[in-house]
C-alpha cells in the first residue's frame, strides 16, 4: 500500500518519466473532476502512463496522438511488410520492344534462317522457337515462359552436344576445339550474367544471346557440312523411341 499520493507519484514518474507529456494531456482530458490530492489520483496516473508505455496510441483517441505528435514525440516508420502492395499495371511489367535484351534475340531468327537455307529444319524450327520464346519470356520481364525458353534452349543444347561427340568420334579436332571454346563462352556468360534482377543481368544475357547465337549458327554450318542427313537420323530415332514405347504400354 503506498504511504502517500506524492510517493506514488514520484514512483511512477521515475519509471516512465518520458511519457510524461502524454499523460499530462490525457489526465485533464479524460478526468477533470478527479481530485490530485487522493490516492486514485495516483492509481489513474500509474494506470495512464503504463498505457503509453505500450504505445497504444492507435487504439486512443485522435486528439491524443494528434498531441503526442504536436509534443514532438518520436514516431517510427510503419513496417515495410504491412504496407498495401501498391498496383502493379500491365505497362509496369514489361520490357520495351526496343530494349537491348529483347533486340538481341533476332540472332536466333538469323540461326533460323540459315538453317531453313541449309535444309537444316529441325534446327531451324528450334531456333525460331527460341527467337520467339526468348523475346516473350524477356518482354514480360523474365516473369513468363520460362519453361518454354528453357526447354528449347536446353534441345538446341542437346543438338549442340551430339555435334561436337560425332567431331570427337572422327577425330577432328581443329572443330573440336573451336566448338570447345564456344561452349565455354556459353557457360561463362550465362553463369556470370547471374539472375534475374541483378547488376550485370541485362548487359551479360545479351552477350549470352549472342554467343549462343552464333554457337547455334556454327552447328547448323557443322551439320549441312559434315552431317546433311541429321534430320532423317532424328526421324529415325523418334520412330524406334516411339517402337520401343509401344512395348511397354
């Protein structure tokens, strides 16, 4: 039991002695009949202050923050994670037509041409693919389309690979090392381009478009020269995957 009004409010003022301009407003406020010279007086006080020790003042009044503001009281910056997530609009999420990494795709187009005219069309058809895929998956800011992108990146891979294991086979490795040096740039520009978002990805993915660009390219010249007849060994091979599937069902 405290001994005195005064004692109680020494106490309390000394445990929150920083709040003290709030409940300097509220108290004539909230309870202006309330005489000061009784032990209630102390109870509202002790009451009041441990209120604004546990920054309430969203649940109070308005007048009461509007004056804790007014009072110069420090007032923290709403978290980040409970603000509205503002609305993204459609223009917001899309790249330029004119921006480098869309422009840089049209050395698939290119690849895709070549191979048409050098009667490569299976190649033809996976570079044109990869033209378009990469060009949607880039204007909807790497967002879109990433399974397709990547699955016809990831066949023209595979067409790449047998290339340089039919050069390995007859031993031509004047090829061999050439195409060597293009995979290595491949790998080197599409791991140090880094993610979506970052720093360098922009400015490295077009240099990965063009290097694999032109890597596509030089299987296409390596196939219509060396290996005329890929298609109809792919034809094959699609028809005894499908006999052997047949097996099985």
């Amino acid at each position: 039991m405290l001994a005195s009004t005064e004692e109680a409010v020494f106490l309390a003022t000394k445990a929150l002695g920083h709040h003290l301009p709030v409940f300097a407003v509220i108290t004539p406020k909230c309870s202006p009949s309330l005489d000061r010279s009784t032990p209630d007086f102390a109870v509202f006080l002790s009451l009041t202050m441990c209120i604004c020790s546990f920054d309430l003042q969203s649940f109070l009044p308005q007048w009461i923050s509007t004056t804790c503001n007014d009072l110069g009281l420090r007032k923290l910056p709403p978290v980040k994670s409970s603000r509205p997530r503002r609305k993204v609009r459609p223009r917001h999420a899309k790249r330029s037509w004119c921006d480098g990494l869309i422009f840089s795709n049209l050395v698939y187009a290119l690849a895709g041409f070549i191979s048409f005219s050098c009667n490569q069309y299976f190649c033809g058809v996976l570079q044109m693919g990869a033209a378009v895929a990469s060009t949607m998956f880039h204007r909807s800011k790497e967002t879109k389309f990433l399974l397709v992108d990547a699955l016809i990146s990831g066949t023209l891979g595979i067409v790449f690979l047998f290339a340089g294991q039919h050069t390995l086979i007859n031993e031509w490795y004047g090829i061999l090392a050439f195409k060597t040096v293009l995979g290595l740039l491949c790998i080197f520009t599409w791991l140090y381009c880094g993610m979506p978002g970052g720093e360098r990805y922009d400015k490295w993915h077009q240099r990965w478009h063009y290097v694999s660009g032109m890597t596509t390219i030089c299987t296409t010249l390596f196939l219509s020269a060396y290996l005329p007849e890929f298609d109809v060994i792919l034809h094959e091979l699609i028809q005894d995957m499908a006999v052997v599937r047949s097996m099985f069902m």
